[in-house]
C-alpha cells in the first residue's frame, strides 16, 4: 500500500461522509413535520418509543443525531429523560441499517441481476436518476428525493473507493502483523471506539472495517471486539452537544453511554464465556461485508433485549451519576441543538409561539375582567404575563433567524416567516392589554368613572373583543383557515363598535353628560382595543398566507373589502347584530 493508496482511502472516507451528510439532511426535509408528529406520540409504552427511535434514526441515518435531538428536546423541557430511554435503545438498532446497505460492496455472482446489486453497478444509475430529478422537476419534494438519490450514490462510491484502496493490503505483511494487536479484544475495543469517537460517525467506522473485511484479513475474533468499540465510540458526539446543558439533558447522553458500556461488557463476557466452552469452529475465520452487519445488529438488538426490561434502573443509575441534590436549573425555551434538525426546530417553534397565543389572549382577558374593577393582584398577573410574552418574544425571534439561515423546505420557510410576524402581534397584543389596565388604575386612582351606558358600550366592545381573540388563538393553533377567514369581518364590526362609541361620546360631552377628562381615558382604551383587533387581523391573514403561499397579505385585504363576497357580508352582518350597542 502506497501513498496513493493512502490518498484514495482518504478521498473514499470524504465521499463517504458527504454522501451521509447529503442524504441525511435530505431525508430529514421529507420527513419534514412527521418528526413532530411522532414525537407527540411518545407514551410510557417503552416498546412504541423503541419503534420510534428506531424510525426516526432510520429517518435522519444517525444514532447520533437522534441523541443530540434528545439532548435538545430534554434541555427545553420538551422531553422527560424516562421518554428518551427506550428511543436511544430503538436509535442504535435503527442505525444498523447502514452497515446492510453497505454490505453489498462484498457480493459476488456471475448473475446479472444479483450483480446489480453491487454499488460500483447500481451506484451511477441511481446517480443519474437523482440528478434528472434534481433538473428536471420543479417541486421541491421531488428534488429532495433526487437529492437523497445522488447522496446514496456518493456515499456508495466512497465505499468503493475505500475497497480498492485497502485491498493491496492483503498482501502486504507489516498490516497481517498488525492485525495480530487487535488479537487482544480489549485492545480492538479500545480502538473501535477512538476512531469512531475521532471521525464521529459509526456508520463511517463500520463501512471502513467492512472494506477491510473484503482483504481476507479481518477474522471475527478481531471484528466482534471492534464493532463493538465503534458503538461507544459514537457516544462522542452526544458527550459533546451535553457541554453547557442542565443536568436533566447531561442524563441522555449518559443513558446513551451506559447503554453501549454495558452492552458491550454483557455480550463480550457472554460471547468468550460461551467460546471457553463451545470454542465456536468459526472465530478465527475470515469474516465477510454481510457478517460484519449481522454482528452490528445482533449486538444491538440482544442489548435491547437485555436493557429494555431495566430502563428504570438506567434512569436511576443516570441519576446517581449527576445527582440531584442542589438542582435549580431551568430548562430553556429553545435549545440550538434543535436547528440540527430544521423541521423539528420548527415545529418546535410553532408550539412555542401557540404557548404565546395563549398567553397574550389570557392577558387580554383577564384585563378586559378587570377594567372597572380594578384590583393589583389582576394588574400584577397581567404584568407578569407580559413581563413572560416579552421574553419568550426575544428569544424566540433569535432562534427563528438563526433556524432562517439554515438549509429548510419551501413550506418551514413560509412558517418561519409566518412565526416571525406572529410573535410580534401576539406580544403587542399582550402591550396592549398592560395599557387597558394602566389606563383603568388611573381613572381610579383620578376617582373618575364611566357613566352606566358607556359602561354598556365597553361591554359589548370588549365581549367582541373577547372573542376576536379566542378566534384568532384557535385559528392559529390548529392553523385553521375556515376560522382565520372569520377574523376580518369581525375586525371590521370592531373598528365600527369604536366609531360608533367615540360618536356616542361627543354627544354626551355636548350634552353635559360626560367630562372631557373621560374622553382621554376613553380615547386611549379605543385606541388599545383598536390595535388589538389589527393584530388579530395581522395574524389571522398570516394563517391565510401559509395555507397560499403566492398571497400577498395587502392584497388579499383589499380584494377582500372591495369584492365584499357573500360569505364576507353574511360574517360581517352576523357580527354587527350580534355585537349592537343599546340605543340613547
């Protein structure tokens, strides 16, 4: 083997793992939302979250990367660390499906079709059909999928790359005298998991010791031991993505590890325990592409086995290991390690910007209740909401630019951008509430009062108030258009209810009725309640905007006011009648 080899092993393993990245982060944008989905599915039931790590790893093609998800999702106190346990079990059987891909390098027949399942034969087909699609069609799915396609391709024709070049190998005595090192399983431990643990990939390891199996040289005596270093060795990258999270999120990444520790001192003991014994006929054999896979996935599906009726114990062995005591950490509104996986963060997103949905409706109506009976405990909760709306405000405009920047599909890039306007109305819309109770404090504090009929008017401004608001929230939490739809006739009722009081208030100011201090006061609720039916409406056609995307929200406004459609004048009537001030 020569430096030319060396370089063609170098450039084998770099294929090898863009084609991995490639392909991983193309298969994360089909699954797109159903990552979310089957999230909100996890239950107590420790095989459904198996069956779930193992979908989503297959999913995203990384053990990993589902470990730095679970680290993320428990450090934002979206998970419970007895959720992740059985999905880090189900993640290391899911990532076996790699070495079976790749262990079609080792086929060989004189048939036609069983040699096209060779990667140097199918490889290039699968290319070219993945670039045809990348050019050829216009939707974005489609091009993800050829994207897919080109990355298999790649990664398939690193694995070539590394075949040839460690073949010479077999022939050259200084590596048959180096192999007789790893004789020691101890030692093939150790150095299964440093070079997994160096270039952060177990698929990587596993495909390089496949290529090296095809020399002839590698015996199952050496592998055994090694694939299962290459198992620990990937709980590198999770140690690393628990640097700077609280102790609950340290915990997966510590179930992560005493999973393939103890796996891997079980099944080791097991196996030269039974071979004293048996002395098994084939462990000095040569060991082949398709062998090396089926020993990756027995490992991981009889530790499973072993494991699974003890996830208790590993959560409380992770508890002892980073105890408790003294724990006053708070979890994080949105972890970064999420952006990894673009259509989680952004699922993830959007049920934080629901949280403020309700937070700013909650706000509002309990500063409508508390108008004209004004009492500090209802001006300190409404504050402490604001107070709350604001923060998650910020942090969650940060996260969303930062999740912006990234790589994302059409549609979580109009909800970004959706999510981005949103949380501006929503925490305004909490602004304006603050004002409405400020202004009500003062007038108490001024020893001034509404007579009883414009009392009457604010009642029924606020009831409509009341549930342009609650519209809107359910509108956007179950991102209904039929509701949102229902916002701007509504809106409009809205913005004729404060002429009409503003009116009613000349009047009584001319007749000696009211007081022109009143009229501030008064002026500045409208203003409020004003605004707060506009955020509505704001939110209300973003909710439009996802659902058509070519729309532009001034233009659907003044179509939709100037067509004056039926179901917008049926809307609009209905609301004015049900919302009518009493007469003077």
């Amino acid at each position: 083997m020569n430096i030319f080899s060396i370089c063609t092993l170098c450039g084998g393993l770099a294929f090898f793992l863009f084609g991995m990245h490639v392909m991983s982060q193309s298969l994360e944008k089909i699954a797109g939302g159903k990552l979310e989905a089957t999230l909100k599915k996890m239950t107590s039931n420790p095989f459904k979250s198996l069956a779930l790590g193992a979908g989503i790893t297959i999913a995203v093609q990384s053990s990993s990367a589902m470990t730095v998800m679970l680290v993320g999702l428990v450090n934002s106190g979206i998970m419970q660390l007895e959720q992740t346990v059985g999905v880090i079990m189900g993640s290391n059987v899911g990532t076996t499906l790699t070495a079976w891909l790749l262990s079609t390098a080792g086929i060989k027949s004189d048939n036609i079709f069983i040699s096209m399942l060779k990667p140097e034969n199918f490889a290039p087909i699968v290319a070219l059909a993945g670039i045809i699609m990348i050019m050829m069609s216009k939707k974005k799915k489609r091009q993800d999928i050829g994207t897919i396609m080109v990355g298999f391709a790649v990664l398939m024709y690193g694995m070539e790359l590394m075949k040839e070049a460690v073949s010479p190998l077999a022939e050259t005595e200084g590596f048959t005298k180096l192999l007789t090192a790893f004789e020691n399983p101890l030692l093939s431990v150790v150095f299964g998991a440093l070079f997994t643990g160096v270039i952060q990939s177990s698929a990587a390891s596993v495909g390089i010791l496949q290529a090296l199996s095809l020399t002839g040289a590698i015996s199952y005596k050496m592998a055994i031991p090694i694939i299962m270093g290459q198992n620990i060795g990937t709980c590198v990258t999770a140690l690393l993505s628990s640097i700077g999270v609280n102790k609950n999120a340290k915990r997966v990444t510590v179930v992560h590890m005493l999973f393939n520790f103890i796996g891997t001192i079980v099944c080791l003991t097991i196996f030269y325990g039974l071979n004293a014994v048996i002395h098994f006929s084939f462990v000095d054999k040569s060991i082949g592409a398709v062998e090396i896979a089926a020993v990756h996935s027995i490992f991981n599906i009889v530790t499973t086995l072993i494991l699974l009726p003890f996830t208790d114990h590993l959560v409380k062995l992770a508890n002892r290991i980073i105890p408790k005591a003294n724990e006053n950490e708070k979890s994080v509104l949105l972890d970064n390690r999420l952006i990894s996986t673009p259509p989680l963060a952004v699922s993830q997103c959007r049920e934080r910007t629901i949280e403020m949905a309700v937070g700013a409706k909650d706000a509002l109506l309990e500063s409508l209740k508390a108008m004209f009976d004004i009492n500090e405990k209802a001006i300190q909760s409404v504050e402490d909401k604001e107070q709350m709306l604001d923060e998650m405000e910020d942090k969650l405009s940060t996260f969303l630019l930062e999740l912006s920047s990234v790589s994302l599909t059409d549609h979580d890039s109009r909800i970004v951008t959706e999510l981005l306007h949103c949380i501006s109305d929503f925490e305004r819309i909490s602004d304006h509430a603050i004002n409405m109770i400020e202004t009500g404090r003062e007038m108490k504090q001024s020893g001034q009062e509404f007579s009883l009929n414009a009392k009457a008017d604010f009642a029924t401004l606020f009831a409509a108030l009341t549930e342009i608001s609650e519209m809107t929230v359910k509108a956007f939490s179950a991102e209904d258009t039929e509701i949102a739809f229902n916002v701007e006739p509504l809106e409009e009722v809205i913005d004729d209810l404060t002429k009409t009081i503003r009116d009613k208030h000349i009047a009584r100011l001319r007749k000696g009725e009211c007081s022109p201090e009143l009229g501030v006061y008064l002026s500045d609720l409208l203003i409020n309640c004003e605004r707060v039916s506009d955020h509505c409406s704001n939110i209300a056609v973003s909710i439009i905007q996802i659902s058509k995307s070519s729309m532009n929200s001034h233009d659907y406004l003044s179509g939709l006011k100037a067509e004056l459609s039926p179901k917008f004048i049926e809307c609009y009537t209905s609301y004015g009648q049900k919302y009518r001030l009493a007469e003077e």
